[in-house]
C-alpha cells in the first residue's frame, strides 16, 4: 500500500512521523508501507501523487489536507485525479450542525461537506472533517484528516473493518509482535537476531532504532488464526533466548512504564538525582499515570553548588574525581535515596555537549548510579556520540532500564 502526507508544512518545516504509527496498524490486515509521500498544498500534485499510488498499489491512504481553510485541497486533488465530482452532503451538514448547536453553517463548514461523488462518508468524533472511502474494482482509496487525534479513532473502528471485508481479510491469519529492547543500537540488535531471521525466513522484520532503544517486530502469516499464532509464539521464544533481559517489554510498553509497573508491584518507591538529563528522568517517569504511588521526588543538581549544597555530595568528592564521575553518581544517588527516605535511588551525572568536553572526559561520557535498600550502589558507565537532545534521551532511557533490571 501507498501513503500520501498533504500539506506544505511537510516540505518544508515539520517532520512526518505519521509512517511507524500508519505501519503499526496496517501490519496486522497484511499491508505493508512500500512508500510514503509528503506532498505540499498544491491542487496538481496531490492529483498526480494519487494517481501515482493507485497505479502501484491496491490500498491507498491520504492524510491532511481536509480543514477548512483555502490551503485544504486534498479533496479536490482526488476528484480531480478520478475525474468526479465533490457533492455536498446534507447528512454532513446536519451532523456538524448538531455537534456544533448551530442553525447554519458558516461558509468554512460548508467546505467540510464536501464529499467525493460515490465515496462512502466516516464521521468523526474529534474534529469537522469527515473521512472518505472510495473503491475502485479491486483498489480502495481512505481520506483521513491530518491530526492523530482525528484519524486514529476513524482507523481504529470503522476503517479498519471496511479494509477487512473489503480485501476479505480472515481474522488472526496475520499477526505482529513488536519486541522493545534497551541497551542496544539497531546493528546490534540485527546481528544478534540473525539466526532467528534466516530460521523463519518466511517473515516479514523491521528494525526500528530510537535513544538506546530499539525495536524489533516481526509480521507472520498462516492458513488459520492458530496456525499464525504458533508461528509468531516460537518467534518470540527465539529471539527472547537470544536477548534475554535486554527485552523489556512488547507493543506499546514504554521503559517508564514498565519500570513504575514494578514499583507498584513490589510496593518500592525512588527518586532521583539528575545533572546533565536536567530533569529528564523525573519527566518520563511522572508522564505515566499513578506514579506519585511510588516516585516521592527528585533533584535537578546541574551545578557543583546545587550537588554539594542541596544533595550533600561531599566536596572532597568532586574536587578528588569531578562531577563527571562514578563516584559522584553513587553520592548523588546515595544522597537522593536518604533525602526523600526511598526504597531505591538513581543518578545521573554526564556531559551533554557540545561543549565542555576533554581528551579524557568527551563529550557523551554519562555516568549512572542505582543505590536501594541492601545492596551495594551500582554505577554504570555510557560513551554516546551524538547531538545534545540525543545524548540526554540516550541517557534517560539507560537510567530507567538500569532501575529496571535492580528491581526486578
């Protein structure tokens, strides 16, 4: 299948990233993305992209390009590229009209009723601008809106059941399983799970790489839902043989999340101590709902004043070894753990760059430390070579699966 992006922003300022979250769900009907294309507000392109697509694929989607506003012209691109006419739909119109109490509709909301001759209308539940779904013999076109928010629900419900009865699509006969997997680069995680590639040779891989994280998924099809299942089980087996503890969770489990899931089940609540992450760690691990359960807190120490002052990191500690040290990182961590009176405690101390770096200190040295009740605090050591952003999140996410392989 083929995916249009509209709208000029895309060419131009803002990065897509709708192609991951479009291929997740398509996956499991037995479509795969061969090509995306980001296509600006022009009324001739968005006509010769759909065409494009059409001429080389059965399913394709467009997203964006539906608001109400003149530079919207992904509707008028597809019926220019179908030689058909839009139609204003009264249905729509009563639909806007009462999710907005309105007794007429403004000239904008008139243009959101504008449906492609012979396309089958999906309402949305979030926003003006309805989807289309336009067959073709043997070819099925889907008209989403642009924001996440708008679309996701569409996809989820209505669309997605359009695409299973349309390309008779046997339920469970194609399945995906996305393995999350820390501490590792993509390069690396490829060459580990070479063996398992080339043994289910039959499968469908991809690789994605993220800030010290990765992931693997992996599509399989069968005759029968059981049949595909199996597959898949063996699948996973192998390759969590393979990884061991690197694997730290599946589907959409995140690091932060699977981390407060084992403080909540062990009843243990941490803080935290950061200096070049700024804050970073605190920030994930509060992004998930119910973590004032177990985290009580955390200090941003970025200068040797706040770690000495604040933390209570002795100043025989940095001027002996630095604030980029393992043994500052165990004090911040040892310090973080007595001060909000936690189970466990963790640290980072590092430097971010780009500047600030020497010979024996460069630029992406991170130094980490876990410190928890009865055991002996734990420090850890990362080199990573990349921009400030990248260097912090690396460093986020390899605090977070240090935690979690204490904790669990």
């Amino acid at each position: 299948m083929e995916l249009i992006c509209t709208g000029s922003e895309l060419v131009s300022s803002k990065n897509n990233r709708y192609v991951p979250l479009f291929a997740a769900k398509l996956r499991p009907l037995g479509f795969r993305i061969y090509r995306e294309h980001s296509v600006g507000d022009d009324l001739k392109a968005i006509a010769r992209i759909v065409n494009c697509g059409l001429d080389n694929a059965d399913l394709v989607i467009t997203c964006g390009g539906l608001g109400p506003t003149f530079d919207d012209l992904t509707r008028q691109g597809l019926a220019k590229a179908l030689d058909r006419k839009l139609v204003y739909s009264k249905y729509a119109e009563q639909i806007l009209k009462a999710d907005y109490k309105l007794s007429e509709l403004p000239p904008n909301f008139k243009n959101q009723c504008l449906i492609i001759d012979g396309a089958k209308m999906v309402e949305n539940a979030n926003g003006t601008a309805f989807g289309q779904i336009i067959t073709l013999a043997k070819k099925m076109i889907i008209v989403l809106p642009g924001p996440q928010n708008e679309w996701t629900p569409m996809f989820d419900g209505f669309i997605t059941d359009a695409i299973k009865e349309f390309f008779k699509v046997r339920e469970g006969t194609v399945q995906t399983l996305r393995l999350k997997i820390a501490d590792l680069w993509e390069v690396q995680t490829e060459k580990l799970l070479e063996p398992v590639m080339r043994k289910f040779h039959d499968a469908d891989y991809t690789i994605l790489a993220g800030p010290n994280i990765v992931e693997f998924s992996f599509t399989v099809s069968g005759q029968t839902s059981a049949e595909t299942g199996e597959k898949l089980s063996a699948m996973e087996k192998a390759c969590r043989k393979i990884l061991g503890d690197r694997i730290y969770g599946t589907g959409e489990n995140t690091l932060e999340g699977t981390v407060g899931a084992l403080l909540k089940k062990k009843k243990a609540t941490v803080a935290l101590a950061e200096s070049c992450t700024g804050g970073a760690v605190a920030d994930a691990l509060t992004d998930v709902p119910g973590s004032s359960a177990y985290f009580c807190g955390g200090v941003t120490a970025y200068s040797n004043r706040a770690k000495t002052e604040i933390l209570g990191v002795k100043k025989s500690t940095l001027q002996k070894h630095g604030a980029v040290s393992a043994e500052c990182a165990a004090a911040m961590a040892e310090q973080a753990r007595s001060l909000f009176k936690t189970d466990y405690a963790a640290a980072v101390t590092g430097i971010a760059g780009p500047d600030g770096g020497t010979e024996e200190k460069p630029v992406g040295l991170v130094y980490f430390a876990v410190a928890g009740a009865g055991m002996k605090t734990r420090t850890f050591t990362r080199n990573f070579r990349s921009t400030r952003a990248q260097i912090k999140r690396c460093a986020v996410n390899f605090i977070l699966d240090a935690l979690r392989k204490i904790i669990q």
